[in-house]
C-alpha cells in the first residue's frame, strides 16, 4: 500500500501497523491519512484507510460503552431547553462571549485575551416567540480533539445543536480561520451543510454481497465489498441511491459522523480591512454557506442574524384561536412541514380525536377565514382556529 508514498507517509504507515491500542491505531492512522498524496490516483487506498479507521473508531465506542467507569466522568454537555439549540463555533477572540450577552443578556464573561470562555455558556435568546438556547463554546485551535482534556466533551456539544453558528473575526484572515474550524470539526466527525451520501443498507443473514447501483461507484465490485467487509458485513444488500466515490460510500457507512446545518457570522465589520476580508470570506465559502456580516460591538446587523437564525433552524410560530374568541398570546413552535393536526394534538387530544374543521388566518390562507382540514401545511405567522364536535 505504500508505493508512491513520501518517507513520512512510510514511516507514518510502518508506525500505525505496529500500533498495539485502539487509541494508538487511531492517531497513527489518521496520521498516515493525512500524509497521503490526495488525487486520483491514491482514491481507492484512502477510501480503504478510511473505512479501517471507521472500524477503528466503532471498536472503540463499544469498549467505551462496556467500562462503566467512564460513565462517572463530568458532565460537560448542556441539555437542551427551548425550542432549538445553537451553538457558537470560533477561533479565540472572535467575539462569542460578547455576542452571546448582546443577543440574550446573559452575564457570560468578556474579554479581550484568549480564551475567556472555559467551558459551555448557555443564553436564551426569545425570537418573538420561539425560545432559541445559544451556547457559547470555548475557542477551537488547532487539534483540539487530541491537545484538550475536553475536546470529546466540545465535540459533543456541538454535534447536539440544531444549529452552528461560525463566528468569524474579520480583523484577521477569515479564510484560514474558516479552514481551521472545518478541519476540527471534520476530525471530530461533523460534517456541515453536506447531505450524508444516500445509501439503503440491510443487513441478510445469508446469500452474500447483493449489490443494487453498484455502476454509479467508481470502482469494481470486489472493492465496494471489501469496504463492507472492513465493517464486518458479509451477508447484506446494498442500494447506491446516487453517484458516489468510495470515500462516499464509507462516510455513509459510519454512523459516528453527524450531519449539521451551519451559517457563517463575519464579526468586526467595523475593523480596517474588513470589507476586503469580507469579500475573501464569500469568495472561498459562499457558495456552501450563508454568511452575515455584523459588528457586536456597534450592534450592527443583529436583527438581521436573529431573521436569518431562525429561518435557519425550520421552525414555525404558530398562534391559536379560541372559536369566536380571542388569539393566544404565546406561539406553538413548530418544525416546518408541521400541520393543522399538529397543533391539534398539542391544544388537546379531544380536539384531534373530534376534529370538525379549521379556519386559517395567515401566510398560508388563501384568505382569511379559508376552512381547511387537519393535513393543511402551516407557515410560519399562521393563526388557527379549530372547531371539535
């Protein structure tokens, strides 16, 4: 496997298969990853290296899982509360702690030296509404995975949020901090604005490798099953929903990488220099990302991020009306796609389980009034009344 290879990349190869643990054979072979030429030719072999450090990993979980003495560790991770967690991602001093006070009045600590924040910050920040628990993380440097004591902890945090916000300092170069942010969190098996590549998997308990698709992966037959083989499936059949690379078909095979939906907030954009560090930042990620520019400190372009944030997150507000009555105060906050039966089984069951009609007032009503039944898709800003026998 090591024909054309730098001698770093031989010794990085020759150390990970000398490695003993699990933990060791994890770090060695995500080093010989690492320094291995990535182009066309080396496809196939990191695809296979990746699928073995995917097996590795999940070795690893299971021998976690089994030492109850792990599980007396801190706690690190905060619960969600609300409807809708975010987390704050950034490089040290890109202003998170302050922008976390600004936006939800918390009394979270501010400073301008690195790393104030030493651990999670939780505020709330109420969008007309809808109750969205921000979190504000300590900063990310590089391989903080392996350097910090808490960089499980971090990582874990940031895969249970709905959201990630990556604050970027425009003061400095935005590029190689965004870089920078999406490498962590690649090692840390989180993946953002990306769809986990469409496979069907079931596993059979004979008949071998059933293959369905297997014409939209560039390979043959016998390296697709060897992937599978590498995941200890032998008996299974196995559907390629898209075209694909291998690498694609082992990230869709490793159930550890979460799939999260992140925007970009530009910070300091009263600084020198920030307008020119702006364009560069939309030159490199624009096209993957929504990117705001703001100024913490002048308040500028706030009311902007709290439309976008939560436009972001899928939710709707909805309000009820007593029939011939008067409206609820307080929103139903909904995820989008949510209809009038949703609402109905949150009022009451009995007005779910006698539903005679509802009458919509809102974005979604054709009129005012419009008398609609319990699949009716809501949107967001929708008033509904409902009538039960």
């Amino acid at each position: 496997m090591s024909t054309n290879l730098s001698p770093e990349a031989k010794l990085a190869e020759q150390d990970y298969n000398e490695a003993n643990t699990l933990d060791d054979k994890i770090v060695k072979l995500e080093k010989f990853i690492s320094l291995v030429p990535k182009h066309k030719a080396t496809e196939k072999m990191v695809a296979r290296l990746r699928s073995r450090l995917v097996k590795h990993k999940s070795e690893l979980e299971d021998k976690k899982r089994r030492q109850k003495s792990l599980s007396k560790g801190p706690v690190w991770v905060i619960p969600k509360e609300g409807d809708a967690q975010v987390s704050l991602v950034g490089v040290a001093n890109s202003g998170k702690s302050q922008l976390l006070k600004i936006l939800t009045g918390s009394n979270t600590k501010v400073g301008d030296y690195p790393y104030t924040t030493e651990k999670p910050e939780p505020g709330v920040l109420d969008c007309d509404g809808a109750i969205i628990q921000l979190i504000d993380l300590p900063s990310i440097f590089l391989n903080i995975r392996n350097e910090s004591k808490n960089g499980a902890m971090l990582f874990s945090q940031i895969r249970a949020a709905d959201l990630i916000i990556f604050l970027i300092d425009l003061s400095e170069n935005p590029v190689e901090q965004m870089n920078l942010l999406i490498e962590e969190l690649y090692s840390g098996s989180i993946r953002v604005n990306k769809e986990k590549p469409p496979i069907e998997l079931r596993k059979t308990g004979s008949g071998g490798a059933i293959l369905i698709g297997e014409d939209k992966i560039d390979a043959s037959r016998e390296e697709i099953i060897e992937i599978l083989h590498d995941q200890s499936l032998y008996n299974f059949s196995l559907k390629i929903i898209k075209e694909m690379t291998l690498t694609d078909l082992v990230e869709a095979l490793d159930y550890s990488i979460a799939y999260s939906k992140g925007i970009i907030v530009a910070n300091k954009g009263d600084q020198q220099g920030s307008k020119e560090n702006f364009e560069k930042l939309k030159s490199a990620y624009g096209q993957q990302f929504l990117i705001l520019p703001v100024s913490a400190t002048k308040h500028d372009g706030l009311d902007e991020l709290k439309e976008k944030l939560f436009d972001h997150l899928g939710l709707v507000r909805i309000k009820s009306k007593e029939p011939n009555g008067g409206i609820a105060p307080k929103p139903i906050v909904l995820k989008k796609g949510a209809t009038v039966s949703d609402v109905a089984k949150i009022i009451h069951s009995r007005f779910y389980d006698n539903f005679k009609l509802a009458k919509i007032y809102g974005p979604s009503a054709k009129f005012d009034g419009q008398t609609v039944g319990l699949n009716h898709e809501l949107k967001d800003g929708d008033i509904v009344e409902i009538f039960a026998d």
